[in-house]
C-alpha cells in the first residue's frame, strides 16, 4: 500500500531551514502534525507534515548543502587517478 505523501495529486511544499530543530518544534507548537514513517531515503535530514490537504517537506539545509557536495568531491578523487 502506497502512503499518501507520494500520491501525485496531493500538492507537495518544501521549506528549507537552517534550523531544521528550530523550526519543526515551531510548527509542531502551531499543530502541523509530523507524517511518521517518512523517509527520504537518501543522506538529507527532513521531516514531512500535513498541512491541511497538503504536505510541506521541512528539509534541513546543512544537510541538503553536505548532500550536494558529495557527488563533486568524489568526481574529483576519482579524476585525480
């Protein structure tokens, strides 16, 4: 069974924060309720709500900026052979 965060016809926001901790006690406060079970499945720390008939992604930017210089860093070690 499919979970609803990844139906096509659900609209899908994305925030990125640099305090992902910060922000995520904050809405959670306001009453957006945290999907569980969510999972990116890749190294970017996020955490998906609903947000009445819709899902906002709060993507923690550290880790979206770390995520994003892998790729480089290993393109340039594997070129330097």
């Amino acid at each position: 069974m499919r979970s609803i965060a990844h139906e096509p016809d659900v609209p899908r926001y994305v925030h990125v924060a640099s305090d992902h901790d910060g922000v995520r006690a904050a809405w959670e406060r306001l009453g957006f309720e945290p999907v569980l079970g969510w999972d990116r499945g890749d190294a970017v720390r996020s955490t998906l709500f609903r947000a009445g008939p819709a899902f906002v992604e709060l993507v923690d930017g550290e880790s979206l900026r770390a995520a994003a210089a892998r790729p480089y860093a290993a393109a340039v070690a594997i070129s330097g052979r």
